[in-house]
C-alpha cells in the first residue's frame, strides 16, 4: 500500500480527492471518477494528515471520503472541514463500508452531501455532487448540502 498522496498532477478546479486507505477501493473509486469525468484530475490520500496536505495545495472540487482511516475517523474530518470557511463549500460523499448511525449523524453535522455504501458507490453521486456545485456557483449561493443515501 502507497503512503501518503499520489497526484496525478498539480490540484486545479476539477480535482476529486479520493481519502481511502484501500488501495483497491482507491481504484475502484479513481476508475469511477475518470470513467464519468474524463477531465477531472483526481489526487489520492489514504490518510487524513495527507488529505489535508493535498488540500493546502489548492483547490480541490470534490471529495470522497472513507470514514475508518489509520490516523482517524473520516466523519470527524467532515467536521473539521465543515468548520473551516475555505473548505466548508467542497461537496463530500462519504463512502464506507459499514455507515453507522453514529457515523450519519456527524456527516448531517458536517453537511456531507452523500453517505453510501461501497458498494452502492457509482457515478450518479459524483455527478449530483458537481451538478450540486454547479447549481451553486450559477446562482453564487453559499454551498449547501444534507447527508444523504
């Protein structure tokens, strides 16, 4: 397993940041991204110290979210996200393999826009997410999003 980001270029607008210590959930979600938006670029962390390195380096248009990480909880990070004014507007789906009430519970705190099971995960929640943006910045409303399955 690969420690810390693997870029695939420098972070601009269209970037997906995947955080998922899984290498083979990695793929799964990368080949789901890049097969239903061939211009995104998409950045891996599989922790959260490297999710947050990978956002200091600039924008980032969406992530995807594991919540059991080796350095913490994924919906404790939403939280921290959601806290912070320069990524509190990034739509995040929370993508787990066993989403718990309490897990729920802190991603509608965080505003996740999406909690899902791994294997329920596709392409129709990535593109409601930047459709999400999308809506957001036409209208240049503040980003709002409800946890969801």
């Amino acid at each position: 397993m690969q420690q810390g980001v693997r870029a695939t270029g420098a972070i601009r607008l269209d970037t997906c940041l995947i955080v998922e210590d899984s290498e083979f959930d990695q793929q799964m979600m990368s080949r789901i991204v890049s097969r239903s938006h061939r211009d995104m670029q998409i950045e891996v962390a599989n922790t959260l110290h490297s999710a947050r390195k990978a956002l200091g380096r600039g924008r980032v248009s969406l992530i995807l979210l594991d919540n059991n990480l080796p350095d913490g909880l994924g919906a404790n990070f939403a939280l921290e996200l959601a806290s912070d004014q320069r990524f509190a507007g990034i739509p995040i789906i929370m993508v787990s393999d066993w989403p718990s009430p309490f897990m729920w519970e802190k991603a509608a705190s965080a505003d996740v826009l999406y909690v899902v099971n791994k294997a329920q995960f596709g392409a129709r929640y990535v593109r409601e997410a930047l459709k999400h943006v999308r809506d957001r910045r036409r209208l240049k409303l503040p980003i709002e999003s409800n946890a969801q399955s």
